[in-house]
C-alpha cells in the first residue's frame, strides 16, 4: 500500500509504517451515516469503551508508542500525523470540531459571525485565555501567525499551508512581497479579529480549523527564533505543555494557565504528563499495550491503521483485546492512477486511450487487496470516501467497474491490443505495497497487460508520481479538511497537474464544474456538480479506486475519557486513568 502526502509533502504513513499528515480521522465501529457532515457520526459505542458517566480523577500519566520522532513542533509549519498528535494538545485555533462530529464550534473565538454574503467573517476572542507563559491571548496573536503562514521566505522553512489562506483578500500580495501587510486583516480592538475573503468560500472554517493558524506568542517566537520554536521551544495555549522533545521521547506537562473546565468545574487537563516514547518497531509497541505498558495504540502514533499488521488479525481474533478496540471508515483513500498523458518521457502513452483504461478496470478485483490487508480495510469504486458529504451512492452505469475479463479483453482489442501491451507500475518500497503491486501485477496480466514493478525509496516515488512521468502510480490520500473539494479539486483540476493530478487529467467540462463547485456556497449545488465530477472521473477511468482506510483504535480498560473523531487527533485533555475502575 503507497504511502498518502499532501500537496508535494509525504503525510500519513502506508499500513506498515507512520509518515507525515495533517488530518484524518476515526471513530467508531459502525458506519457513521454517509452525507451528513453537519450531523453526529457516532454510535452507541462511540467514546463509551473507555468512558465512565462517573466524576473524572484528576492527576495520573500515561505512556504512549509513537513509531516517529516529531519533525515539527511550529504549528505554521507542522503537516503531518505525529507533529500533528502533539501540536493538538499544545496549540489550539480560533475553531474546531465538536468531539466525534464535523460540527464546527469556537474554541480560541468565544463566538464568530458570518456576513450574508460570505465575504467577512468576524472572530470575537476569548478574554482571560493565555499562554502556557501566562501571556495574555490577542487577536493580534493570529494576525502575527498568519503573517508568518504567508511569509514565503521564512527560515529556516516557510509554511506549507500558504495556499489554504490565499482566499483572504491581499494574501496572495503579502505572499508575493507586493504589500506590507494583509489588506483582508483587521483588528477592530484587544479581542476582535476580522477576516475578509476576496471572494465566498463554503469550507473557510474547516481550514480555520487546520493547526496552521493556531495561536502563538510573538514576544515568545521572536525571543527563542523561529529554529527552536519548530524543535524544542513550543509554547501555546492548549491544555499541555512541552517539557522534553528529542528523537527519544516527548514529554508533555499539564499547562498551569489552562482556560477549559469540564461540566464538574475541574480544569482540564486531567493528566499531569504524558510521556510518548520513540519506538520504530510497531511490533514492540503492540507488545507494550498487550503488556499494559502504554495506555492506547491510535493511528496518529502508530501509523497506517492503528494497529501494526504483524498483530492485526491476533488482536482481532482474541476477544479480550478485540474488546478494547474502536474503529471507523477514514477520511483516506489509496488508487492505482493510470497517466491519461499522450506521450510520456517522448514515447507514446497507449494508457492515454480510455478503452485501455477501463480494460484495466475491468481487470481489477479489489478484494484482493483487502484480502492482503487482513480485512483492515474497506473496497472503494469511487474517489471519496464513503464517510464525506458529496460521496455517490449509485454510480452511473458507465462509471461502474467489477471484475469481468472478458469485457477486459473486448477492450483492449478493441483499442488495437489484441495482442497485449506493456506498462510501468511506481510505488514505494514497503512490504504491503510489493504484495499489493504484484497482485495488480497479476490480474493484468490475466486480461493480457504486462505490468514492469518499480518499487523504490518514497522520496524516489515522490519524485517520479510528482513529475508526472510515472505511467502507472499506486498512492493515496488524506484529508486536509473533510470537504469534497479538498479531493476532487485537488486530485482532479488540470491546474494541480502534475504535482497532485499525477494522472495529467485534463477535462475542461470536469475543470468547470469543479471551479464552480469550489466557490459555491449552496451546498446542495456543490453536491451535485461534485456527483458529476465523480461519474465523468470514473467513467473516463483515471483512477482505480483500490481501499478505504478503516482507523483502530486499542484502549486500555482503566484510560478514560477518550473518544474518536473524524478530524481531530487524540483527546489527550479528556482522558483519565483509574486502574482500578
């Protein structure tokens, strides 16, 4: 299984191993209702395996795996799943999501309002909030982060999260240098912050909802320089502090200046520290939580899953562990792209001909690789995931694929390949991703298609997909935010080809519908041209859909409080411990 990246960055990790991400998600095991993104995704189960109705203890730690040190404690700079697992428990943004929902609620913002023509957004701040230092929270705090979100020649590394902000007005000049500051931010006064967008976007709060705009002391960042503030020198307004961050461990301590309280008025967080040991070996850390040694596995520590493949089906199978586990559909997909480009490398690309395209969906039976990835996943046919608003329930009929070889075979010959032809596969180089490569390796060469495997390093893969250059790609993708945009417009638009449209996908008529969708603010509107995005994509066969990523979660019988969500990382604030309870 091919590694997920974001915008030209590696991101979440292949079933084997944790990369580098920004979002993503999990939360129980039934499938939460598909279309609904305003509306509650739990079940009964959800959030109540390890929760008790009972007064929460205050005190306690836990010990945590992670297979990955922290690449980046700079919430301006931070886009992946382990930097991500402990930025969220230090920083925090003006708004966020309501536990396991994608209700957005104010968190930094006591309250927000809404122009009526989508253009100004007006954020009062919460008073009394400080820093872990005991500085006072601004609204000049978000225009000094957002400054250095869009400052291009920021060092030692600028954001990667520019692009998701050059919707407010005057960013893209503050990013070009052709303005001092940002013309579509204003502060009214202490504790009001304005942001005015040059034109209505429908998801402008799911990105406010992203790390990257997090709020952070700028007596504190320009004291201690933008270097340690990404390494060892966090300081923000979330329920936990950095105590320790190296490529051993990180240590995180219960922050003194705290504003939250729960329904009993105890200051959250619970837990006086949290200590996440470095540990590559997934296996070791499997070993630990069976041992009782760390109090849960999740999907943001251990990488891919949540549950390393070498105990998957052990832990499945035997019911004290199977017990303590939670799952869900994730918000992340994996296909096998197909180069829709006439020629490539100069010679001619018999993949540019949809006929062969199809065959090859035709040629595909994706229970094969849930079979290789132990049932840990779910068969996909589209490119969205079941879980998002916008998803197809029924396909139009030349949208659909399932495996039939002899329509395969009609095709090709059909096309002029009677006889067969050959093609390039590019993947990373990990254990899931050679046996799902020489799986497709075989049911090609079932319908007459000779599949070369070129598995190499992922910086190598990067390379080659992001060239567009690769004929055959395995890879995936995650959410940013759970908005259809962020993978149909992203993945799809010729204008992202060739660094995220690996497959040089270019249809006008599928370009327009999604620029129309992408400013829109009627979301009933959005849904159906993103339903027309979806049969044209399929019916012109760029992508085989291949898995759906399920997220497991293993937690131990005397951790409470915690709960999954489907975008935010672990409630490390509202966990609990009580061994004996």
């Amino acid at each position: 299984m091919a590694l997920f990246w974001k915008h030209g960055l590696a991101t979440i990790a292949s079933i084997a191993m944790v990369g580098a991400l920004v979002a993503g998600c999990g939360t129980n095991s039934t499938s939460p209702a598909k279309n609904a993104p305003s509306g509650n995704n739990s079940s009964s189960d959800t959030g109540t395996a390890s929760t008790s109705g009972s007064k929460p203890i205050e005190g306690g730690s836990i010990t945590l795996d992670s297979t990955q040190a922290v690449p980046d404690l700079d919430p301006a700079v931070a886009y992946d799943t382990t930097s991500g697992e402990v930025d969220a428990q230090i920083y925090q943004s003006l708004v966020t999501y309501d536990k396991n929902t994608y209700t957005i609620i104010p968190e930094l913002a006591s309250s927000y309002t809404v122009s009526p023509n989508g253009l100004t957004y007006t954020f009062k701040i919460r008073k009394g909030v400080t820093f872990s230092n005991g500085d006072p929270l601004t609204a000049q705090d978000f225009v000094f982060q957002l400054e250095r979100i869009l400052d291009k020649n920021m060092t030692p590394k600028p954001s990667p999260g520019n692009s998701f902000f050059e919707i407010i007005k005057g960013a893209t000049a503050y990013y070009n240098g052709t303005a001092k500051t940002i013309s579509g931010v204003s502060t009214p006064d202490k504790y009001t912050l304005v942001l005015t967008l040059s034109k209505p976007e429908k998801f402008f709060l799911q990105v406010l909802a992203m790390q990257f705009l997090s709020a952070v002391d700028p007596a504190y960042v320009k004291k201690v320089g933008n270097a340690a503030f990404d390494t060892t020198s966090a300081m923000g307004t979330g329920p936990f502090e950095l105590k320790t961050n190296n490529q051993n461990e990180v240590v995180l301590v219960k922050n003194p200046h705290y504003w939250q309280k729960d329904k009993w008025g105890q200051t959250l967080p619970y837990l006086n520290q949290i200590t996440i040991n470095i540990n590559d070996n997934d296996q070791v850390d499997a070993l630990h939580w069976e041992q009782g040694q760390t109090a849960f596995m999740s999907p943001w520590l251990i990488g891919g899953d949540g549950i390393p493949p070498s105990q998957y089906v052990t832990m499945m199978n035997t019911p004290k562990y199977k017990q303590l586990i939670q799952k869900q559909p994730a918000n992340s997909i994996f296909y096998i792209g197909l180069n829709t480009a006439k020629t490539i490398n100069g010679k001619p690309n018999p993949l540019s001909n949809v006929l062969v395209r199809r065959a090859m969906e035709y040629g595909f039976d994706d229970s094969q690789f849930v079979k290789i990835n132990n049932g840990a996943v779910l068969p996909l046919n589209e490119p969205l995931p079941s879980t998002m608003e916008g998803y197809v329930k029924n396909l139009n009929s030349n949208a659909k694929y399932s495996l039939n070889v002899a329509k395969a075979k009609q095709l090709l010959a059909k096309a002029g390949y009677s006889k067969g032809l050959t093609v390039d596969l590019w993947d990373e180089n990990t254990t899931v991703a050679r046996e799902e490569d020489q799986a497709f390796q075989a049911m090609m060469k079932n319908i007459g298609i000779t599949v070369n495997i070129h598995d190499v390093t992922w910086k190598d893969f990067l390379s080659k997909a992001m060239s567009g250059t690769a004929q055959v790609c395995q890879s995936g993708w995650v959410q940013d935010f759970p908005d259809a945009s962020d993978f149909l417009n992203t993945l799809f638009n010729s204008n992202q080809a060739p660094t995220n449209n690996l497959t040089n996908y270019d249809n006008p008529q599928v370009d327009k519908w999604l620029n129309e969708a992408q400013n829109n603010t009627n979301q009933a509107q959005r849904d159906q041209l993103y339903g027309k995005v979806i049969n044209q994509v399929m019916a012109d066969a760029v992508w085989i859909p291949t898995v759906q990523m399920i997220d497991y979660y293993s937690v131990q019988p005397w951790v409470h409080g915690f709960y999954t969500s489907p975008v935010l990382f672990d409630p490390m604030a509202s966990v609990w411990v009580d061994p004996g309870h």
